[in-house]
C-alpha cells in the first residue's frame, strides 16, 4: 500500500513538473500561428453596391455608389466615378485574407495606426448590408493591419494596400471631358465675340467654311492639332460648389458635330487663378478644371491657325553681306585703326583677322571705288 502511495505521489510530481516545462515554453498570444478566418463575409465584387471611405485628418469622406450597373460618387462631389479605380479597388476587396492576428490587445492600435486618430475608416454595402467595417492602418510584414468595429484584435490583412484608399477625391472621379474618335467628326465649330469659325473635316486634312471671316495663312495642320486636344479632353479637376466660373450661355463654345451620336458642346468659363480653367458640357451639370493650355484652346484665337509672320525683312541675302560687312574690317587692315595701333594688332578699331582670299576682293572693290570717285570729273581727277 505504502509502494502504491509512492508510484502515485510519483506519478503526480512527474505531470506538475511537466506542466510547469510547458508553463514556462509556452508561446505568448503575439506570436503563436493560429489558424484564422475572415472575420468578414466573402465580399463577391458584382454584388458590392455601395463604398464608404472616411480618411484621417480634414480629407472629406468619399461614398462611391453603383446604379444601373455604373459606378457614381455621392460624396464630397456628384458626378461618374472612376470605372477603372472602384474595379481595381473592387478587385482587392474580393481578394483580401486575414493571414494572421497581429495584435491582441487595444494598447497596439495607435502604434499600428488602426485608431480612429490614424486610419482609414471602411465600409463596404451589399445593398443595406453592410458585409465589411474595417479600421485599416499601417504596412506590416507580408500585408496591411486592420482592425475591425467593435474588435481590439488586429488581423494581418493581404490582398489590401493601404494607398488605394487615400487617393484625393478627384482620383475616385471620371475626369474624361471628352472623349471622341477623330475620324467620326464631321465638322468642328468656335463661336466667341471675335466671330464663328467652322471647319469641315476631309479625311486628314480641314476645309474652312464660306461663312468663315477670312483668315490669312490659315494653317489648316493647326486646325488639326487644336482639335485632337479637343476631343480627348480630361480634367485636372472640379470646380468648388459656390464657385465664381463667369461660365453661361454667353461663353465662348466649341462644338463638335459627330455621325454616331449627338453634338458636343464645350463652352469655356474664367481662370481658377492658378494654372487652370472653367469648362463645362452642355447638358452636364459637372464644372470641370482643365489646363489652361489645353482648354484655352476653346475660346477660338485666331492665331492659333495662321502660319507665323516671317521675320521683318526675310531672309539676308548673303552676296551683300560679303561685300558690305567685312568693309569696316578691312579698312582696319589696311592701316586705318586696324589691329596692332594703327594698322598692327590690338590698336583702336581692331577687329578679327580676315582671309586672304576675301581681303583680296574688298581691296579691289574699294580701289574700284576709289577709281570711280577720282575719275574723270571726279575729286582728284585728271584734266583731259
């Protein structure tokens, strides 16, 4: 009995002691490898119908929002969205993972930029469904921290980046002011106080309308270029609401008449006071910030088709030149404050070397001249 008592208490210190072994060995929470899930539904990218960005510090919140099968932004403008960012914004969201829980405990939000003071607040609707609502902050080893409402746990995300979700808001926005093809055009037409300008498209080339005031040195490949600025036109970005544009009905306009759809009429407001300007579309309610160079092209300046003037007085003709311009030279040559003192090197009214050749021939032009000035009835001439 006493043998029994002995193997027991034996048996008992054995499996402390190996309790305390695994006590001590035993991985902390950070650094274990679970095995994680998403804490979030499955977000199938056809079936997201509304995006929600708040970003951190004054920028506004951006609400992207799908109707009709298009992509519109709400907020903090109105107007058609990026197609092509919300796909690829899209695209992540569908492919992001939990990989792993970074984080425990809320005392590590700040340090990994999930609290409301450094993230970037996300939501993501399924109609009124909201199947994701997410802190997302800072870059970590093989993927983005991101906590989640009501959660202190931050997960390991892969498949998100960060830097989608902070683009300024005129990034969400389709800047495309037009977007035409050329050989479509039928005719493209300015219309401003200096008058109306039409010119018809012939293939390559442009034919200016009989109506057309006259232009001198119509340059028809200048015509061309202002019109392939013209229609592919893309904002830099969107007028402030309560802005001062001077844009009406009034506006100098440029239209663009086309055979596979309707016209398109862009009419040109004032500077913004930087490098750009006010332009909007009939029948838009958008105002549009364009570059001034490209735009400005829309309030018609007709010097913008002409040929330039050919410098006053042409082309120099170069037979004169080699008579006329070496004279002042040579008469330094030839002693009369030429190089040297009065006819050497370095004296008053020296000038550079002359060729021999050419030196040559001013000698006996000035002694033709001279023969002529002292000729018969000349000063100096001989009596006959």
């Amino acid at each position: 009995m006493e043998g029994n008592n002995r193997l027991f208490i034996a048996l008992g210190a054995l499996i402390a002691l190996a309790g305390g072994v695994w006590y001590v060995n035993r991985e902390k929470p950070s650094e274990r490898q679970e095995r994680v899930t998403d804490p979030w539904t499955a977000i199938v990218r056809d079936q997201v119908s509304r995006i929600v960005m708040d970003p951190v510090g004054d920028a506004p919140e951006v609400q992207l929002e799908k109707r009709d099968n298009k992509w519109f932004m709400n907020a903090p403008g109105r107007g058609p969205a990026d197609e092509t960012q919300v796909t690829s914004l899209l695209s992540s969201l569908s492919d992001m993972h939990a990989s792993s829980i970074a984080a425990y405990e809320s005392a590590s939000h700040a340090a990994m930029e999930v609290d409301a003071a450094h993230a970037t607040h996300l939501q993501v609707f399924r109609g009124a469904t909201r199947v994701f609502d997410g802190w997302v902050g800072k870059d970590l080893d093989g993927g983005t921290a991101v906590r989640f409402e009501g959660s202190p746990r931050v997960f390991r995300v892969t498949g998100l980046e960060r830097f989608r979700l902070q683009n300024a808001p005129r990034e969400w926005r389709n800047r495309q002011i037009t977007n035409l093809e050329r050989t479509h055009v039928r005719y493209v037409q300015w219309q401003s106080p200096a008058g109306t300008y039409r010119f018809d498209r012939s293939n390559d080339t442009w034919t200016a309308a009989t109506s057309n005031p006259p232009i001198e040195r119509l340059d028809t490949a200048r015509v061309n270029q202002l019109v392939t600025n013209l229609i592919a036109l893309n904002a830099t970005d969107f007028a402030a609401d309560g802005a001062e544009t001077t844009l009406s009905a009034q506006s100098p306009s440029f239209t663009i008449d086309v055979d596979n759809g309707p016209q398109v009429v862009l009419r040109v407001g004032s500077n913004t006071g930087d490098d750009g300007i006010f332009v909007k579309k009939d029948g838009d309610d958008t105002v549009f910030i364009a570059a001034r160079s490209g735009a400005s092209a829309i309030g018609f300046d007709v010097t913008a088709v002409q040929t330039p003037i050919p410098p006053e007085g042409g082309a120099v003709d170069a037979s004169a030149a080699a008579i006329e311009v070496p004279v002042p030279s040579a008469m330094g040559a030839m002693g009369m404050g030429g190089p040297g003192g009065p006819g050497g090197p370095g004296g008053p009214g020296g000038s550079p070397q002359i060729p021999p050749d050419l030196m040559r021939q001013i000698q006996a032009q000035i002694a033709a001249q001279a023969g002529r000035a002292g000729g018969p009835g000349g000063p100096g001439g001989g009596a006959h």
